[in-house]
C-alpha cells in the first residue's frame, strides 16, 4: 500500500525569546579581516565566504582531499533542524582553479544532517552523521555522491555539542574521534558484537575490520586531535581547554597534561607542519579558541623520554570581531594555512536555548594565511599517482601531505601495496637514525593494511631513534594478543566515590552539631546532577567547615543563598553566558553568602564560614547552567 505522509496539521513549534543581551553586528569578510591581528611575517586574505558561496554556513571542520581541493563540512541546520524548515546542512569541496589563492568554485558532495566531522578513506569519505557514520563515494566523477554505507549506528545524537566531532585517520589505519559526556554510545555494525560505553573522550575504529576501541577519557565536551610527525596523538577538551598528550603505559593508553592552559573553549587544535612557512612557526602546536580570547595560541613542543611538553611562545593570529570563531585549520596543497570562521554572534548550548533566534544560519568564512616573502608550495600530484612514486612522498617534511599519501594508499590493492613497500625499504638503514623515520612509515603502511611485518617492527624497537622506537611499541602493542578484558574495562572510569556509594548518601539530611565548629562533606552524585545532602543544620553564628567534593565528571559549583534568592541568583548566573566559565558562574550579587569555585572531576574545596545571624531556610544551589534545577538544598539555621 502507498501512504504519503500528511503532517499539514501539525502545530509550529512555541516561539523562544533570546536571552542574548549584545549586539549582533555581523560585518564583511573583507572589513573582518581589518580586525585580525597576526604574527610578524604572516598575511591573510579571503577564500571563500557566504556572500561568495550562500551554502558556505557554520564551517565545523576541513580536510584537504588528494587532489588538493578543501572540503567543508557546513552545519546550517546546528544546533538542529527544526520541522518545517529546509535542512541544508552539507559537504561542500571549495576549489581555486585559477590558483589566485580565492575560491571560485563550490560543488555540495553530498546533503548530510548534523555532520559534525568527517575524514576521506578508500577512495572516499567517511563522516559522522549522528545517530550513524557513513561511507560516502563518488563512483561516476561529478563530484556527487552515489553511495552511501552505514558502516556504524547507536552514535548518540541528543547532543549535537557533544556528539562525534575532529575526524581524523591515525598513522597507523584507525579512525578517531571524540564525544563529549553528555552522551551514551551503544555502537553497533553487521560485524562485531555491540559496544556500550558511557565515557567522555577519545574513541577510535579500524575501518577495515571494524574494531572499535574506546582510547582514553577526556572531559567534559572534547573537541580536537593531531598527530606529529612521530605519530604522537594530542588532545583537547572544548569546556575546560586543556589539552593531553596521549600515550601508552604498559597494556593501555593514558593521557598527561601537554601545556599550561590560559584560554577555552577550545575547538580544535593542530600541529603547524607546512613548509611556505619560516622554520620558527613549523611544527608549532595550534590551539584554537572561540570565547574571549578569539584567535589561535602556539606552542613550541620538547620531547624528552616519551613525554611531549608545549610552551606557550605567542598568538599566531586573533580577531576583535566578536563573531569570529576560529573552529578548524588545515594545511592546503599551497602551504598555506586555511582557518574555519563559524561565525557566529551566539554559540554553544547551555548558554542559551537551542532555538533561540540570535542563533545565526547564514556566515560562513574561510580564511587563508601565508608567510611573506616566500613562495608557495607547488601542488605535489598524489591523486592516482603509482604506488612507487606515493611511498617516497612518504620522505616528506610536511605531514599534510604524508597523510594524504596514506589515505590515497588506503584505496589501493593491499597486495600490490605491501609489496611495493618491501621493496622501497631496501634502500634504508636500520641503524641509521636519519632513516628512522621513512621506516616508520613503511611500518604504519603494514599497519594500514592490517599486514604484521615483525621484522621492520624489530628494527624500528632497536632504533637509534627514539621517537622511533615509542613508535613502534605503539605498532607492537596493536599487532601484540591483547587481552579483551583489559579494554573493556577502558570503557569504565574510575572514580574515588563509587557510583553505589553516592546513591546511598542521596538525599540525607544532616543534624547540626554541638562542637564549636560545625564540619559538614557534601558530594555531587555522579551522573545524576544532585547532591548527596538535601538538608544541614547549624547554629546561628556558629562556625561552619563545609567540604565539596565533584566526583562526576561533569562541573559543578556550590553556592549558599540568602532565603529565596536560589533562583534570582542561578537566572543571574546562566546570563553570564560565555563569562560564566572564567567567573565560575558566580554572579555579582549581595544575596550569595558563600560559594565555591567551579570544580572538575574528582576536584574539591573546603568552604570556611560563619553561619548567618538571623535563623532561616538558606539555599545552596549549584548554578552551572542547567544544573540548579535539581542542584540544590537547604542549611538551616536555628537558634
């Protein structure tokens, strides 16, 4: 029976009222680029926008494809499509045929909803779709897509701000992402056995076998990830904007802080490996920022032993254009270094409602930075290129284009790969460090291809390299019989209050004490967004040591009110909106006696204070935006 769909009748949705409270001035890209200020030696112009390209809206991430053409994943829709209005969210490939540095083409690949990251693979692209991850191909070459395979579902969609984002294929053949907390993931493809898993981080997959690893935590809401040259993985988390060096202790992966962190939220970040740019900038650490400070920091990395440290050495650019959201950057065929502007007065979720109308659906930018006085790279062919020639771009000094050599090498005959590798070896050294690192890749090409070849793996453990040899026990510990308990057990943070511990203090009320001095301990229940004491009493003008503890792993504040004044100060602190973070969402306000700092997961803080004079029912709330609903109890005071 054909039914057609008739939903005419249905009601529009209830109209929001912003709670935005400044000025949505949204100037030209041109006069934008007015108000960039970047490092000495280093220029900037326009290459796409949205007057240029109307598709062109709320860029969240870019790629460069074997041919050298940028692609874009444009979130029009974000932070969700609304019913009844048109859903144009898309991948889009910007290309400058005449090589003037300024796009003059733009072709939609394929119409995707929410498409929060993507990266190419197999002579195609893999992107996250929430709830899925899709294989996307273009098999008749009009740049269209004309396949489409779920490779995985059960991706959690919710939250879109937290959901799968910065797609990226690891040196080795694995695909890696990050999800934030917000979120409860039960992956599933026609292959392997289902995987749940309710932790915030870093997630990776063999799109050949269809492994599906969960890497290492990262709180609250992780957006960003980079490899070097070395294969050594850097993260970072969007709410907080630290950032981890991710490496393998004994049978699993932790992670270590890799900088002092001075500004959030962070995006996105990268490691600067271009060539057109002077020697000082290269192999810099990026942090991208889109709050406050609205620009990029750069970091020198030191290695020693395995550890991987950053030192903050300035800003490469930044903006006073209070829309400017720096979210993406990618090394381009040319050199230079291409910037994602979201471009957006409004962003992030709990700030303000999903539908709110300040929300932006229209800008869009690309930027473009090079070094002066230095010329462009000149387009290195790798599209369709014999194995021979690919594997000694594999010598290479900037990583963008080793990459790509191995994402067009993933789409080549295994057989015909490994054994042209076995042979480009030949002409290397084990012993010679300056070999080091040609070796190393030949290895993540066997990796890539799921092709154990123990013998490369021996001499690259006995290098003279360093980097080399944690390389390879990364390599070995992949190819090593790994025992499915132990990363199973991955999936499950610890935490110093067990999860059954804080149920059973949920709720309690505590009587007020004869000692001098009143001590009380109140915890955040983990995942449950309550705190394990409704009630506390305590004498008036007694003196009151109150400890909180925030064991979940979301962030939590505690403030005590006067009288009904919990809710006028938590509608104060949401306003804060985007300062909230840096203020710890404590407003300026005379009705709040006592409060503690914003705390992290597995962070506390003693509170010292005197009990109010005067007796009463006092609150104590906490006022992270979306929090102090449930957040909250009581400190009676009684004579």
């Amino acid at each position: 029976i054909d039914f057609e769909v008739d939903d005419s009748n249905v009601p529009p949705p209830k109209p929001v009222e912003t709670n935005f409270t400044g000025e949505a001035n949204y100037i030209s890209s041109e006069d934008a680029i007015e108000k960039m200020m970047l490092a000495e030696g280093l220029s900037v112009n326009l290459f796409a926008s949205e007057e240029m390209f109307p598709e062109l809206v709320n860029p969240v991430q870019m790629q460069v494809d074997t041919q050298g053409r940028l692609w874009v994943a444009a979130w029009a829709t974000y932070p969700k499509w609304e019913p009844m209005k048109e859903m144009s969210d898309r991948l889009i490939i910007l290309e400058d045929t005449n090589g003037d540095g300024v796009a003059d083409k733009s072709t939609t690949f394929a119409s995707i909803h929410n498409p929060t990251g993507f990266e190419f693979w197999n002579g195609g692209v893999i992107v996250v779709s929430a709830p899925d991850i899709l294989f996307l191909k273009d098999t008749t070459g009009d740049n269209k897509a004309d396949v489409q395979i779920r490779l995985m579902g059960a991706i959690d969609s919710a939250d879109t701000h937290h959901t799968a984002n910065n797609v990226i294929y690891g040196p080795h053949g694995w695909i890696y992402y990050q999800r934030g907390v917000f979120h409860l993931n039960n992956v599933e493809t026609p292959w392997r056995k289902n995987m749940e898993s309710d932790v915030s981080g870093l997630y990776r997959f063999n799109p050949r076998t269809f492994e599906f690893d969960f890497v290492v935590e990262n709180i609250y809401n992780p957006h960003g990830i980079s490899f070097d040259r070395w294969g050594n993985l850097f993260i970072t988390d969007g709410t907080m904007g630290t950032a981890h060096q991710v490496y393998l202790d004994g049978d699993r992966f932790e992670k270590r802080p890799l900088l002092d962190h001075t500004v959030r939220p962070v995006p996105g970040n990268q490691v600067l490996s271009t060539s057109q740019f002077p020697e000082e900038f290269r192999e810099n650490f990026l942090i991208y920022n889109v709050i406050g400070f609205l620009g990029a920091k750069r970091y020198e990395l030191s290695y020693q032993n395995g550890h991987v440290w950053g030192e903050e050495i300035g800003d490469l650019f930044y903006s006073d254009d209070p829309n400017f959201r720096p979210t993406d950057g990618v090394i381009g065929s040319d050199g230079a270094l291409y910037i994602s502007d979201w471009h957006n007065a409004i962003i992030g979720h709990m700030q303000h409602n999903l539908r709110d109308p300040m929300r932006d659906h229209t800008h869009g930018r690309i930027y473009r930075i090079t070094a002066d006085d230095r010329p462009l790279l000149d387009p290195v062919p790798i599209h369709n290129e014999p194995v021979e020639n690919l594997l000694e771009l594999l010598k290479h000094p900037d990583n963008g284009i080793r990459h790509r050599v191995r994402v067009e090498l993933s789409s080549r005959e295994t057989d015909n790969v490994i054994s042209a590798v076995q042979d480009w070896i030949q002409q290397f050294d084990p012993g010679n460090s300056d070999d080091a690192h040609p070796l190393l890749e030949a290895l993540w090409v066997h990796q890539q291809h799921n092709v154990p070849n123990y013998d490369l793996l021996q001499d690259l453990l006995h290098s003279p390299e360093e980097n080399a040899r944690i390389a390879a026990e990364k390599v070995e510990w992949f190819w090593s019989d790994r025992d499915p308990a132990l990363i199973s057990a991955h999936l499950h943070t610890d935490s110093e209050t067990p999860l059954s511990d804080s149920f059973d203090r949920a709720g309690m009320e505590l009587d007020f004490s004869d000692d001098e001095i009143a001590e009380f301990a109140i915890r955040a229940i983990i995942e449950q967004m309550r705190f394990d004491v409704a009630r506390f009493t305590v004498r008036s003008d007694q003196p009151v040591r109150l400890t909180f503890d925030n064991p979940d792993f979301m962030p939590h504040n505690l403030l005590i009110t006067e009288p009904g004044k919990a809710d006028e100060v938590y509608q104060m602190a949401i306003d804060l909106g985007g300062r909230g973070f840096e203020l710890h969402f404590i407003p300026d306000s005379p009705d709040i006696l006592v409060a503690s700092r914003l705390l992290r997961h597995n962070e506390s803080e003693l509170l010292e204070f005197t009990a109010p004079s005067i007796p009463g029912r006092y609150q104590f709330i906490c006022t992270f935006p979306g929090h102090g609903e449930l957040m909250r109890g009581v400190m009676e005071v009684v004579d």
